[in-house]
C-alpha cells in the first residue's frame, strides 16, 4: 500500500506547474548582452573623427570572432562608426548576421528593450558607452569610462525574469567584466 501511495504522488508531481493543465507554463527567457569595445583604431591622424582600425584593431577583432565563435547572437548592434561596425563585422560575418546600428544617445530605449528582450545580444560601442549602457542595465554607477588604452573589456550582463507570479519588470540583474 505504501507502494502505491508513493507511485500515486510521483505521477501527480510530474504534472507540471501550471494552474491550469491545459496552459503551458510560461517562462520568460534570459536575456544576454555581451558588451565590448571597438578593437584599436588607426590614431594617425589626430584630426579623423571617424578612423579605420589598425592592423592590431583588424587582429583583435578576428580574435573577437573566434572567442564569440560559440555565442550564438540573435542580434548585433554596433554605433556608426568605422572602428566599432569594422569590429562587429569581425564576427557578424563569421555567424552570418546583419549588423544593426545603435544610437549611443538613446540608450536602452524602449525599442532597444523590445528588440532585445530574452535574446543574447552583442553591443560594440565605446569606451564611454559601453560603461554607461551597463551601468544603465544595472540600475547602479557601478562602472567608470574604460582607459583610452583599453581595447580588450568584455562586459557581461545577464538579466533574468523574477520567479514566482511577480510581474515581469522584477528581474535579477548582473554584469561582470572581463579582459581579453
């Protein structure tokens, strides 16, 4: 009998969550942006406010490539620059993707938000934007402006639906950093 009564409460639990059992549980996916910089920009002339990369920036931006070669993006965004679409070419080519253009001004506006909502998400921008993007995502003035040296940051942030039955707008957000 205690047999039986086990049996009755394992089938039962593998019901699934929803109240409803012809509904389908909804989960909202995770929503990934992977944040880097331009790679290193040809700084001949001083006066070009708009410079090609260097032959170090072409190298690092292969080398982004290959280290995103596992990501799969569902988007890639870059500001309108030579450096920064020159660098996310690199890898939009290799996943065989369009390279869509942001304005750095509007930030995380709400078509960005709509475009971008539970899609892994690469942003290539400046060492200016990309901290503030981030720090926008997280809600907190947790990262400074990158060095003007610093080509190789990656910034990582995950956000995640609340659990439970609270709305969607309670998330669990977090970045890191990292250099490559």
């Amino acid at each position: 009998m205690r047999s039986f009564f086990i049996l009755i409460i394992s089938v039962l639990s593998l019901g699934g969550t929803s109240v409803n059992p012809k509904e389908p549980a909804v989960q909202e996916a995770i929503t990934q942006y992977y944040f880097i910089r331009h790679a290193e920009k040809d700084a001949s002339n001083t006066q070009d406010r708009d410079p090609q990369l260097s032959e170090a920036g072409v190298k690092r931006a292969g080398r982004w490539a290959k280290i995103f070669s596992e990501v799969e993006f569902d988007v890639i965004f870059s500001s309108n620059y030579h450096r920064t679409m020159n660098t996310a070419r690199a890898v939009a080519d290799t996943q065989q993707k369009k390279i869509e253009i942001y304005d750095p001004k509007k930030l995380n506006d709400p078509e960005f938000q709509k475009k971008t909502k539970g899609k892994t998400v690469l942003v290539v921008g400046h060492s200016n934007t990309n901290p503030a993007f981030v720090n926008l995502l997280l809600g907190e003035n947790k990262y400074r402006d990158l060095d003007e040296k610093e080509y190789g940051s990656l910034f990582l942030v995950t956000i995640s639906p609340g659990a439970g039955r609270l709305p969607s707008c309670f998330t669990s957000t977090k970045a890191s950093k990292m250099p490559f």
